[in-house]
C-alpha cells in the first residue's frame, strides 16, 4: 500500500479499509497497526476489489463498512 496516500485518506475520513497480511483490514485516524483485521481473505475476492483494496477505500460510518464487507463476501 501507498502509506503516505493511505494515511491522508484516513486523517480526513476518519477510517480506512485495506489489506494487511493478506486479509481485509481497517484504521483508524493514521494508526500503523490496524483496529480490525477480518478473516476475509483479499486473493479470494475479484482483482478489481483487491486493487481498490490496495489502494484503501475510504469509510465514513459504520454502515457504509457493513454494505462493503457484504458484497465482499457475496
């Protein structure tokens, strides 16, 4: 992942999901470890949400991280 892009986004949404050791995971405001790690496994899922991934997906509340970890897992 591109940190210095990755920890801009979260420091203006608030939370992050990404990729950390192969899974599915989020941050919150900058940290350097994740707050949740989810037992999603990244290669299993379709190469266009995997590069998404890659690159962080933006979260604005608790709903929106729901919706998304849904389709991920569909």
């Amino acid at each position: 992942m591109k940190t210095t892009h990755l920890r801009a986004l979260v420091l203006v949404l608030g939370f992050l999901l990404g990729i950390q050791d192969g899974r599915i995971a989020l941050w919150k405001d900058g940290q350097a470890q994740p707050v949740e790690v989810f037992p999603i496994q990244a290669k299993m899922l379709p190469e266009a949400d995997r590069k998404a991934l890659e690159e962080g997906i933006a979260i604005e509340n608790s709903s929106e991280l729901t919706r998304i970890l849904e389709d991920f897992l569909s």
